[in-house]
C-alpha cells in the first residue's frame, strides 16, 4: 500500500445540458490526475465553473465519474456499487460551503453528529452520546449545544456542526468545500484554526477547495490550480506562490493581491 | 476631508435605524455621521449585522419596509431625509447612483440590457430611438464590454456575472453622477473578474471625477481602492482613518482583530495560529450601556463599562477609551 490517501488518474466527468439550456455537454473535469498524501492538505483553487467542486463530489461518488480511477487508500472506489462503497463510507467526508443548508433544520445538533456514527455502526448505541460530545468539544462547541437545532446557532458554529459531523467518524480524507467562504473573516479565522488543529490531532487527509488564494497558502502543504476542467498547475506552496508558471495562476496571485 | 470652502459632497449626520420586531425592536444603525468629499472614495468596512449595508440604503431613502429612520444626509445643501419623492427619485440614479452586489435581481430577466440602459439614458434627456442605441453602445465601451453592440440585444442570463455588473454600472454612469454607492460590487465575481471591475470603477471614477461610497467586508479591496476608511460594527462607527493609516496604525481593538484574522502571506498553519475575534456580532435591542466590542475585547477594562466611547480624535478617530490611555493597552494586551 503506498503512502497515498488518495490517487486520481485521467478524471473525467461531462454533463449534458438540457435542451431548453441549449442543450449539448458540458465537460466540468477533463481528465486530471491529482494525488493526496498521508496526513497532507491539498488546495484546489480556480473560478467556479472550473470543475473543482465537482471534483470533490466525484471523490466521494456523489457523483459518478465518466472516465479515469479514483483509488482511496488503496481501494478502486471508480465503479464501486453503493452497496460495495458502503463500508468505505466511514474514510471519506464532506464539509460543505453553505452549513445551513447541509444540515438538517429538524434534526438537533446531537442528532446530526451520531447519524453517521449510528450509520456506519462502528460502535454500541450506548456510546455515541459521548462520541457526540467528544467532537463537539474537539471542534470547539459547548456539548452543551446538542440539544440545539442549527438555526439556533450562528454561522460559524453551524460550520463547526458540519466539521464535527464529519470528523465522527476519523475519516481519512475530509473534502471540504469552500467551508468558510460564507463566513465573516473573524469567525473564518477560528475554522481554519480548528481545522489545523484537528488534522494535527487526527491526522487525517484533505482536500480543500476554495478561491481563496490567502486562504489556501496558509492552510495547504500542496496546491493544484484548476481552469476549464483541467489541472493547469500543481505544486508545493512555496512553488505556487513564490515562482508560478502558468498564466493563469499568475493572473489569479495578481487578482488576490489588487490595487489598481 | 472637506473643508469650509470645499464642502462635503454628501454628510450624513446621526444616522439611525430600528426594526420593530415582534421579539423587540433592533438597533440596526446607531447614530452613524460620515462625510464624503468631492472626488473621494470612501469605503464603510464591517462585518455582516455591522448596519454597513443598511447605511447606504437609508441615505437613498431605500431601506426595507418596517425600518425607522432617523437622521440627515446632506447632499448639495439638500437633505435626502426629508424630501419630497419625486425629488428624491430624480436625485436617485441621476445625481447618486447605486450598485449592488447580485447584478442578476438588479436586473430585469426579460427585457435586453441594451433596452434597460436606455431607459435609464432616455430618462435624463429626450433623445431619438438611434440617440439612445448610441448613447447605449458609448456606455457598453465605457464599461469595457468588448464589441459593445453585440450585447444591446442580449438577456441578462445570457450574461456571466461580470458582464451582468458591468451593464449595472454602464446603468449606474449613464446620468453622469456625482456620487456611486457601491455595495460589495465585486462579492458574487472571481477573483481575476473581481479585479477587472474594480480597476474599471476606479478607471471610471478618475476620469469621471465621481465620488465612491464604497460598502465591503473586504479588507483587502479597501486598501486597493479607497482613501478614507470608517469601520462599523454593531450599528456604530468604531474607526475613522486615511486608509494607509487605518492598515499602519489601528486606534481600535476592533480593527487590529479584523487585520489580525486575515491570513498573512507567506504564513502557514505549520509555523502559526490565526488570531480569530472570539464571540459574534451581538444583535442590538437596546442602547448599549457599554462598548459594544466590549464582550470580544481583549483590552476590556472598568472604564469601558460605563457606556459606548463616542468617536473622538479628528481625521483618524476612534470610539475607545483606551486611545487615552495607550500604557493602560499595552497591559491590557498581555492579559
């Protein structure tokens, strides 16, 4: 087994647009190869419409690829049944963009966090309540806060409900997905803190996708750029940001740093 | 800053704003003054629930149905706060003109935008129908849309997100104004479309002479842009500076945490934390009988307790009592 959490080659993924759209396919991923090391954060950054997001779906199969392998820990997951996937659920989550709408307005926050491990199982019933308060507590909540639904709470402690939700279950590789562009840059501050702290802890993986150039460089070990589908550049952060080589990574350092 | 021969262009003066609830009423805007020269851009930074967005609003007489103003803004020796309608209409979108940030509910999805930038040419001068086509096409340049009479006949869905700003603020310069109001005009935008807009509106303000009142939660876009800065948090004004000063030297707790949040270039998380702003925006239902920061202060101290500091200390000013007392601060800061 190599000492990669995650290895894509040749990732292909098109979608059809109806025809009141103007029918015809749009080619979102065409073709990338990305890896992610043991215990890495990797950045992928470029405009929306470029394909990161669905990139980030694809890995966790909720989407299903056109072409290419996704291997996870060592596992071809790329035609993997759901059913078959199942089991491997538990090495890969989500924190999504917009926390209030990723969870669900019925549920209280205890609720949202043991779901997945009631899910998956991985241990007696009788001990997911203090599971559920160990995360809360390891993402900064007040265990207190379980009995609270999430509009109860602010935007940055509803980013946290989704980060301890998907660090229930120690997953090995986190797909985040612009977690705190929706956020002020005070309570940003604090999630970025928190997921740093908690990947030193834990030890997991991670994808991270965002447009945040200043984000990504404090946060990142690796950097890919992505435009129009394809991977146009990836290196370390030093790389990246003290010696880019393609335009369009060049315009985008420009853009994060403007004055005009 | 203006001075008695060079007076401001638009002064607003104790600018407030409630909501009454049925959970109570909520101080949106507490008492906000701020003065924008001829020729000025200045940018209102804060965070969500900081009132920023209401200000702009209410200047224009544009606030949500429910809200009660009080307050002047003196614009030309006329106050906005107390004319008539019509007058105010014709002051709207002729002489102050507005951006704001989601250019797809701006703009009307089914009429051409060629059509909707000349209604707005049309209402400043009676012009013929190949006048206005025109007048339409001159602007579309202006706003650097390449081959501007390709997009007269165009939809705004059939626009990306900066094409659909660019026709808002084609709009927004048709009648020449003296003063934009632009609310997170590049927030929705990529970061390399984000740029061009903005090197656009400054473009446009230089060679329009155009005053900006320039409304973000971004500081970096400040720094680009503006000349004067004021900070607002909790309905209230907490800082005012030249902007390189407000970068330099911070005079409020506040502010040196929203610099301080912001991840420094060239750091990573392997060799440092961020420095978050513990706590949230409070929602305000009262006047506060102290800082309204006060809760999230690291400098808090007896003294600010007692009630909201007013903002003192002329062209960089702020609303702290520990600007009297910096040795007090610096202990404060080790605590």
């Amino acid at each position: 087994m190599s000492d990669n959490i995650l290895e894509i080659t040749g990732l292909r993924k098109a979608f059809r647009v109806p025809r009141s759209s103007g029918g015809g396919v749009v080619r979102a991923v065409s073709g990338i190869d990305l890896t992610i090391a043991k215990g890495e954060i990797v950045g992928l950054v470029g405009e929306s419409g470029s394909g990161k997001t669905t990139v980030g779906r694809c890995i966790l199969r909720l989407l299903a690829p056109d072409g290419g392998r996704i291997v996870l820990d060592g596992t071809d997951i790329t035609r993997l049944t759901q059913r078959k996937l199942r089991p491997l659920r538990p090495k890969m989550h989500m924190v999504f963009q917009d926390a209030h709408s990723a969870l669900n307005p019925h549920m209280t926050v205890g609720g949202i966090v043991a779901a997945p491990l009631r899910a998956q199982r991985t241990m007696p019933g009788r001990e997911v309540p203090a599971a559920v308060d160990n995360v809360l507590a390891k993402v900064g909540l007040d265990p207190a806060l379980r009995d609270r639904r999430p509009h109860e709470l602010s935007g940055g402690q509803r980013q946290r409900v989704g980060l301890a939700r998907s660090l229930a279950v120690r997953p090995r590789l986190l797909v985040a997905d612009e977690p705190t562009s929706a956020l002020d840059v005070s309570v940003q501050a604090a999630i970025l803190n928190q997921i740093a702290d908690t990947q030193r802890e834990f030890g997991f993986s991670c994808l991270f996708i965002s447009h945040d150039l200043a984000v990504v460089e404090y946060l990142c070990d690796r950097i890919a750029v992505m435009y129009q589908g394809e991977i146009v550049e990836s290196g370390t952060r030093e790389q990246i940001f003290r010696a880019p080589e393609h335009p369009y990574t060049r315009s985008l350092l420009a853009a994060s740093t403007f004055s005009p | 800053m203006s001075t008695p021969e060079n007076p401001p262009l638009l002064n607003v003066d104790g600018l407030r704003v409630r909501f009454d609830t049925r959970r109570g009423p909520v101080l949106a805007v507490n008492g906000v003054s701020l003065e924008i020269g001829a020729d000025e851009v200045l940018a209102v930074v804060g965070e969500s629930g900081s009132g920023k967005t209401l200000t702009g609003l209410s200047v224009l007489g544009l606030e949500p149905p429910g809200a009660a103003v009080t307050g002047h803004a003196w614009f030309r020796g006329e106050d906005l706060r107390a004319l008539p309608a019509g007058r105010l209409r014709s002051i709207r979108g002729g002489q102050i003109s507005m951006v704001f940030q989601d250019p797809m509910t701006s703009l009307n999805p089914s009429l051409t935008v060629g059509r909707q930038v000349g209604e707005v040419v049309r209402l400043a001068e009676r012009l013929s129908r190949e006048a206005v086509r025109d007048r339409v096409t001159d602007l579309f340049g202006q706003v650097r849309m390449p081959s501007p009479e390709r997009f007269l006949g165009a939809y705004p869905h059939q626009l990306s997100g900066g094409m659909r700003q660019r026709v808002m603020i084609a709009m927004a310069i048709a009648r020449r104004p003296a003063l934009l109001i632009a609310d997170e005009p590049t927030t929705a935008l990529d970061p390399t479309i984000a740029a061009q807009i903005l090197d656009l509106l400054a473009s446009l303000r230089a060679s329009m002479r155009m005053s900006v009142l320039l409304i973000t939660h971004n500081l970096a876009l400040v720094r680009g842009m503006a000349d004067r800065v004021i900070v607002m948090y909790a309905g209230h004004v907490l800082e005012e500076a030249p902007t390189a000063r407000l970068f330099e030297a911070p005079a409020h707790p506040y502010t040196e945490g929203l610099l301080a949040s912001v991840p420094r270039a060239g750091a990573s998380r392997l060799t440092s934390r961020l420095t978050p702003i513990p706590g949230q925006v409070p929602l305000l239902r009262e006047a506060p009988d102290s800082c309204v920061f006060g809760p999230r202060c690291p400098h808090v101290r007896d003294e600010c307790r007692v009630a909201q500091p007013p903002l003192e200390g002329g062209a960089h000013s702020a609303a702290c009592v520990l600007r009297r007392l910096p040795e007090a601060r610096k202990a404060g800061g080790q605590a």
